[in-house]
C-alpha cells in the first residue's frame, strides 16, 4: 500500500475564516487520496508551530507565511501552497480571496438599498484591508458616489486603545452625512462600527447601515444590531488549495508565483442593513420607532403619536418609500421575529405570541399563516429538517 503523504496545515482555528479553509481542505480530502496530516489548534497571527523543522513533509499549506518562513520553505525544497493575505511577493503559489471582488460586493449590496453617502472603515497596513477598500471605492465611483475613509493600526505599538479608537470613529461617523452606508473591511470592524455609531447616537439601520466581511456568525450575532456581512468563499480556497498541493506533491509543473483569487459567495442580510435609505426624516422616525417596538404590540396609532403626520400623509410616504403601509411593515417585523423563534428556539407558541407582540396565540397563527403560506408548526418542521 502506498505510504500517505505527510502534510503540514499551518492554518489558524481561532477565527471562522480560518475553520472554513480547514473545512474545504477535509471535502478535498473525502474525494482524493489521504494524507497525513500534522496540524494543532492555532491563533490568527501566531508564528510557525515549533514542530515544524523537526519533521521530514511532503508538502505544506501556509497561511502565516512571511519572507523568513518563505525563504525557510525555499530551503527545506518542500511543496507548499500560500494562503498569506499580508504579502502579495513571496514566490510561493498562493490561493487567496479575490479582496477587490469582496469590497464591490459589499459596495453593491448598500447601492441596491438606495444609500447616495458612503464610507470605509478598514485597517492601516493590512494588504487584504486595502484590497477591499478599493473594490468599494471602485464599485461607488462607477456609480458617481464618493467614499469617506477611516484607518487605523489594528495591532502593534501603533494600534491606540479600545476607547481612543472607539471615540475616534465615533466622531468620524457623526460628521458624516446620512442617511450613510458603511462598509467594514471584516465583521471586527462592522463591530467597531456600530458600537462607535451607538456612542454617537445614530441609529442602526435608520440613519447608518453597517456591513462587515467573513460571516462570522457569532461575532455577527452579538453584535447590536446583528451584522450585515460578505461570505468570502473561504471553504473553497482551503478546496483549491489541497488540490494545487495534491498536484505539486505528484510533480505537476506549476508556475511559482502562480495566484489564485476566489470570489466571495454573497451577503448574509441582518439587520444592520435591513432597510431602504429613506430621506424623509418623519417616516424615517416611524421606521425607527417600529423596527424597535413592534414586538412590543406598538399599532399604528401609536406610531402617529410620535411623528407630526395625519395616518393618510403617513400611509402614503410609507408606500411611496416602502411600498406598503405601516401596518404592513408592524407585521414584517412581528414575522421575521416568529420565524426566528420557531428556527433557533424549542419555545411554545404562546411564548413566542408574547415574546412577538401577540396577544393571542390564535391570532399569531392566522396571521403567520396569511403571510408565508404555512402554519408556525409547518414552518418549524421544514426549517429543523
């Protein structure tokens, strides 16, 4: 039988971008030859594993590849795949994400909600960071809108402290015109983002919509409101980059700088850009006010007691910005909220009727029936399965 080949994944595990390479390299591995593979539990950022010259590989997937680990792989005469996103001049075949491809999507998913004032928040100095910005300015200035920019060190002696950084953003959006779409160059920033927007005191999506990169779920799901955020494909570049290694490993003749770029997949909507820019401060008010209550069995006259419209004038911005009433817009908000109930939670109806703004769970019912089509049980049932 032959021996498998023995493989170092030098990939972090601490962050989502990073598991999902692990994960594409695994579904490589279910259709192809084995390896045996050496790998540990790994920090973003951390340096080469000590075990690494100790051992004889017969390939290597890198991510924390530098110039003093490209030359050392130069000098072991060993196949090795680079998955850096720091250096783009190491001479070393590399799959990376197509950063550019990353910023216009994002770019485009705030265009397509009606934003006309954009921004970028990213890091100084970190390649992958300026590849996304300019993709979003490029996206924007195709469609005559300019781009407010905002970087900063986001570690060493240069990066300032959680509150200065914090104040400093904070500051920045405010002077901003709105209604304004942010793009952050990862969900670490989207976060940064949007507690900097709570500081300030402007409202998430009303006057700023927020959207990150990399969907790291719980990252995004912590976050206040929940993030908007860029699938960057990352399952698929740990993909190619087994099966560019499988090839090196066999023999094949591959090109020593050659590049690979993955686009992203798409943009997981949450609710930091959940909604149209709307120039009408009034019905903005009453968007805000309904986002924020509508489970709380807010009704529409409630709304008119907070904003200066007779329910007609409300009624007819709201279908001229929306498309439909604010009733209509308590019951989308109340719908997405059961949904959500029903998916991630065991609770009763009746639980989900008071958590959801209903009084009754009957009601709840023939309400959630009339919109979707199904009952809540159905709608559970097909979600769990």
């Amino acid at each position: 039988m032959l021996e498998r080949p023995r493989v170092a994944v030098i990939v972090e595990t601490s962050v989502v971008y990073g598991r999902q390479i692990h994960r594409g390299i695994a579904r490589y591995l279910r259709s192809h030859r084995p390896w045996s593979m050496f790998l540990d539990q790994r920090e973003l950022g951390a340096g080469p594993p000590t075990w690494l010259k100790r051992h004889r590989w017969d390939g290597i997937i890198s991510r924390p590849t530098d110039r003093a680990l490209a030359a050392m792989f130069r000098a072991m005469k060993v196949p090795v795949v680079d998955l850096n996103d720091l250096h783009d001049d190491l001479g070393l075949p590399r799959v990376h994400s197509d950063d550019a491809a990353i910023g216009r999507l994002a770019a485009g998913h705030l265009l397509e909600r009606g934003f006309r004032h954009f921004a970028f928040c990213g890091f100084t100095a970190e390649l992958w960071s300026a590849g996304r910005r300019e993709g979003c300015l490029a996206a924007l200035a195709e469609a005559g809108c300019t781009c407010a920019v905002h970087e900063s060190y986001w570690r060493g002696p240069l990066a300032l402290g959680w509150d200065r950084e914090q104040d400093r953003i904070a500051r920045w959006v405010a002077k901003l015109p709105r209604p304004l779409g942010i793009v952050a160059c990862n969900d670490l920033r989207g976060h940064h983002v949007l507690d900097a927007c709570a500081r300030a005191g402007l409202s998430v999506p009303e006057e700023v919509a927020v959207i990150g990169v990399d969907d790291e779920e719980l990252l995004c799901a912590m976050c206040d409101p929940p993030l908007s955020s860029v699938v960057p494909g990352a399952e698929r570049i740990g993909f190619e980059a087994a099966s560019l290694l499988d090839r090196l490993m066999a023999g094949s003749a591959v090109d020593r700088e050659a590049v690979m770029t993955v686009e992203p997949l798409g943009v997981v909507t949450r609710q930091s850009t959940d909604i149209l820019a709307i120039s009408d401060a009034d019905v903005a008010a009453a968007l805000r006010l309904i986002r924020r209550r509508a489970c709380e069995g807010i009704r529409v006259g409630d709304v008119l007691r907070r904003v200066p419209l007779s329910r007609s004038l409300l009624e007819r911005r709201f279908r001229k910005f929306l498309g439909h009433s604010p009733q209509a817009e308590i019951r989308l908000v109340q719908i997405k909220r059961i949904r959500q109930l029903l998916a991630e939670t065991d609770l009763s109806l009746a639980e989900i009727a008071a958590l959801s703004g209903f009084a009754h769970v009957e009601y709840l019912s023939v309400v959630f029936k009339r919109l979707t089509g199904q009952s809540p049980g159905a709608y559970r049932r097909q979600v769990r399965s």
